[in-house]
C-alpha cells in the first residue's frame, strides 16, 4: 500500500464542528458535509467583511519536473508548522480535478504526515463544487443553441459561438466535435468542442467573485458568441446569469477540511495554473483572513505561471496583499533542470544540483519584481546528501535568500518548524512592498510581451496578425485594461516543454487569444498547450479501484 494512504487512514479525525471552533467559526455557521467536511454559511461570512485580516503567505515553486516537487504537501507542512508556533494558522487550497486524479498526477491533498483529509474524498467527489460548475457551464451552452434553435432572437451568429461545453475529465476525443447532428430537429449542426472544467470561465467567475451578487454580475457578463456585425453576446443577454447563480449558489460557499494535525483548511475552487489563473477561491482566502493571524495559499505549477497569475490577476481583483513567498524546490527536481535522466536522481551529483540552481535563481529574481521578501523550502528526500543541499544554500545565500530544508513529509508540522520560524521573521519585518509587474492601463499586447520578458526571459512575443487584430478589438470593446492570463506549459519558462534550467532568447508564440469578460483578463494561449488535455499511454485510473471492504485503492 501507498505510505500516504496509510497515514491518511491511520489518522483520526477531529469533527468538523471542533476544527471550526479553533477559528472562532460558530456552530450555526457550519453546515457539515458528513462528519469531517463543511460549508461555511455565506451570511457568516458575509459579516466578517469589517474584521482586519491576517497575513497572507504564498507557497511557489520552481519549473515542475517528474521528480516531483511537493508545493501542497509544503503548504500543509508550513501551515501545520505555524499552529506548532502559537499562532492561529489557516491553510487556502485548491480542490483537485478528476482529470489529473484519472489521469497523471493521481491526487492532490499533499503526501506523508503533510495531508488535508479526508483525503479521498476530497480528490473525489467532494462537496460537489465542480459538478455544479460543469452543470452551469453546459447550461448556458444549451441555452446557446436552444437560443439559435428557436428562431434565433438574437441573432447569435452560428460560426460565431465561442462558448465551450466543460466535462471534468481528460479526453482529447472531445477537443473539437461536430454538434447537433441528426436532422432538423436536432438544431444547427456546427463545430464545437469541450474544455476541462477547470479552464472554464465559470470556474475563473467562480473563483473571483467576492459574493453571489458580484457571481451573477460576473456570469452574466460572460460573452458566449457574436452576431453577424460582431456585436458581442452576453450570457445576461440569454436571462442565463440567474438559473447558473442558483446552480452556484451552494458551491460558492467555501469548504473547511483539515490537515493530519488539526489544522484547518479551506479548499475551494479549482482553475489551472498552466491554462487558467491557478488560485483556490477569493472567497476563502478573504474568509482565511478574517479569521487568522496568518494563512498560507498556494498557487499551481511554478511560479511563472500561478504566483504570476495569483499576484497580478488575484490579488489586484481581490486587495490582496502578501506578506511573503516560499519557493519550493527538492534536490531531484533540480539535477533534472541540471541535465540528469530521472532515472539517475539518486546518486549524488553536486555539479548537476548547481546548474539546477539557475531555475531556482529565477524565480526568487521574479518574486522579487513583485516587492516580496523570499524564502527558500527545499522539500527533503532521504536520497538528499549535505553536500547537495550546501549547494542550493550557497546559491540562495548569493542572492540574500535563505533555503530551509524541511522534513514535513516524514514529520508533519515539527519538520517544517524553522520554515515557520523563517515566514513568521519576513512578516514581522514588514519588507514587502507588493506590487503588480504591470499597469492596467498598457496595451494588451505589451501586457503580454512584459510577462514575456521579466517573468520568461524571453526576447519578444511572436503575435500573428490576426491575433494582433482580436486584441485590438477587444481594447475597441473597451476590454483593454484588465490583465491578462497566459496559458502555455508548466514545465519550461518557454513554450517548449523540454527546455528545462533557465533558457533565455526564445521568442513566446501567442497563439489565439480569448476574451474572459467575466473573469476579468484576457487568456493568451502560447505554444501547444490545450485547454482539454488528453489520458497518457497509461492512466492513473488502471491502478484505482474498490477493496472488498470498499476502500479506494490506488488514488494516491
């Protein structure tokens, strides 16, 4: 058996009602999801809005690689690690999608003693968030069609729908289908196609909204398509703004779990960071706030793409301002950026670790753009030698940057205790000076080309005229002060997955661009990345099936 899964069942777990109480939650706040799980009660937190709030602490990390990192299980360490030192501590994730659950990764509640649980339901199932953001999401989709279907009131151009159906799932069979087949009854036949739930929009609106009112005004905003003389389609246009509300309305309120050690947590909201803007919800990170002395988030994949997004997408929509940023790297991760074959990580390679650095490097120099003071985890494996870590020190040192190696996967909060000492010295300092990489007010093309060359180190965008022509239109709209969302892959600060390290002077191909009007930003797809991704050769999901006694074996 799985030694994560054995810890997560060997735990016991305090009632939800019990970790609700160490945050002051009342009783009449919390409505349990069975014994261990809970929503909180909107009108609550809707009254905390008064409240100060804590400080907020962002948990990063470097380029990932397949020798695995562990940001959540980091996250969980650490905010385990601050309860140890007397402080009231909340832990904001994201919940997992079923696709990287089926399909690659497995699951997402961190690993060893650093676990959110109940572990399987909350990479399952769960409270049913996504499930009621895929039914929002093909809502308005059948509203679309149903819309054209009879008589067409708003003269929705046909080649013109650019809203997608969503399904929680890998499957590259339904990036781009043919719909409505099958006579005239059936509707219009034309092209579609389907995105992961986690790249729709209604995931994006969902996790930005700061209370049902700004969630329906944000739906409705939603362009579905245009008419023939380019006049952009609404959802509120559809009266589709108010059925998708209700389908959200339970989903929206954030979700408290907790961490092996009692710690409490909110997971909620789910986008990806590698298509999508890579944060748990506004509502729960805010609702943390209110209720902590201080709460650790986490953003996706590294941080080019989720501390990026979370700081200048975010905390800009939201008034958010961190405190301080932890990196996470492992020694394995980075020999793989120093040109070691993963199956050669566990032999010692001091020279390997070094030029890895350089991936680590940059990072910290970007989080720096940002104003915030950084601090280094180095997620200990017992493969790890002194000699390897002393080189990722000295490299941290030159830089004023301390790494801190942690042992919370093999000692939950205790092995991350001098991380937490470390965070809590940055926020008592009071150094950071947050700021956006760049103004609203630039073109959106420049927006892109910044992130592009401070964030990437690319030497420019290459933009293909007619995605040169959609950004102007969108700025013509009147969309051009918003941020924008870049989605390309998570494994490179370029658009080719394989160049690992820190490559400079490659040229960002902006591949099509797409306009979240009621998210707020602008996606610009670089490279090959797909916003419906595809099973690999061999899915996580042969390996996951039911015990005699009904336990999920395999899911980890």
């Amino acid at each position: 058996m799985n030694p994560d899964l054995e810890i997560a069942r060997a735990a016991t777990l305090r009632p939800i009602a019990e970790i609700a109480r160490k945050l002051q939650i009342p009783d009449d706040a919390v409505e349990p999801y069975g014994r261990h799980k809970a929503k909180i009660g909107l009108d609550y937190v809707g009254s905390l809005e008064d409240r100060r709030d804590g400080a907020l602490v962002l948990v990063t990390g470097i380029s990932p690689t397949p020798a695995g990192e562990g940001k959540t299980t980091t996250t969980v360490g650490l905010g385990d690690a601050l309860t140890r030192l007397g402080k009231r501590a909340a832990i904001c994730l994201r919940e997992p999608s079923l696709g990287p659950s089926f399909g690659m990764k497995g699951g997402a509640a961190g690993g060893g003693h650093a676990q959110v649980v109940p572990m399987e339901q909350i990479n399952l199932h769960f409270n049913g968030d996504f499930h009621a953001i895929t039914s929002a999401n093909n809502l308005l989709a059948a509203m679309v069609d149903n819309s054209i279907y009879w008589g067409n009131p708003l003269g929705i151009d046909a080649r013109r729908v650019s809203w997608r159906r969503c399904l929680d799932m890998n499957d590259r069979a339904l990036r781009s289908i043919v719909g409505s087949l099958g006579g005239v009854a059936n509707g219009f036949p034309r092209e579609d196609g389907f995105d992961i739930t986690v790249a729709s929009e209604v995931m994006a609106v969902f996790c930005l909204a700061r209370d049902l009112d700004d969630l329906q005004a944000r739906l409705g905003r939603m362009i579905v398509g245009q008419t023939r003389d380019g006049t952009n389609v609404t959802a509120r246009d559809l009266k589709a703004d108010g059925a998708m509300s209700v389908l959200l309305k339970d989903a929206i309120a954030p979700n408290l779990v907790q961490t092996l050690e009692g710690t409490p947590a909110f997971v909620h909201g789910g986008p990806f960071a590698n298509i999508a803007h890579g944060c748990n919800s506004v509502m729960a990170t805010r609702l943390g706030l209110k209720l902590a002395d201080v709460v650790v988030t986490e953003a996706g994949f590294g941080a080019d793409l989720g501390a990026e997004k979370f700081l200048d997408i975010k905390c800009r929509s939201a008034g958010l301002t961190p405190s301080c940023a932890v990196i996470v790297a492992t020694v394995r991760a980075l020999k793989m950026h120093g040109g070691v074959p993963r199956n050669a990580l566990g032999a010692e390679n001091v020279d390997a670790v070094r030029r890895g650095t350089a991936n680590l490097a940059r990072h910290v120099e970007n989080m720096g753009k940002f104003g915030l003071p950084v601090v280094v985890a180095v997620n200990h494996f017992t493969s790890d030698t002194a000699a390897e870590f002393d080189a990722i020190r000295d490299a941290m040192a030159a830089l004023g940057v301390e790494a801190i190696s942690c042992t919370h996967w093999a000692d939950g909060g205790a092995g991350a205790e001098a991380l937490g000492r470390a965070v809590l010295a940055r926020i008592e300092a009071g150094t950071a000076r947050f700021a956006p990489l760049y103004p609203l007010d630039l073109p959106l093309a420049e927006k892109i080309r910044r992130i592009a060359r401070e964030i990437y180190r690319a030497d420019d965008i290459a933009l293909p005229e007619a995605v040169a022509k959609r950004l102007a239109a969108f700025e013509a709209a009147g969309f051009g002060d918003v941020p924008v969302c870049i989605a390309k892959t998570q494994y490179s600060f370029t658009a080719d997955p394989t160049a690992l390290g820190a490559p400079t002077g490659h040229v960002l191909p902006v591949r099509e661009v797409r306009l979240s009007a009621g998210a707020g930003f602008v996606v610009a797809i670089c490279g090959d990345i797909m916003t419906m991704p595809g099973l690999p050769r061999v899915p996580a999901a042969e390996a996951i099936h039911l015990r005699a006694d009904g336990a999920v074996e395999g899911l980890f």
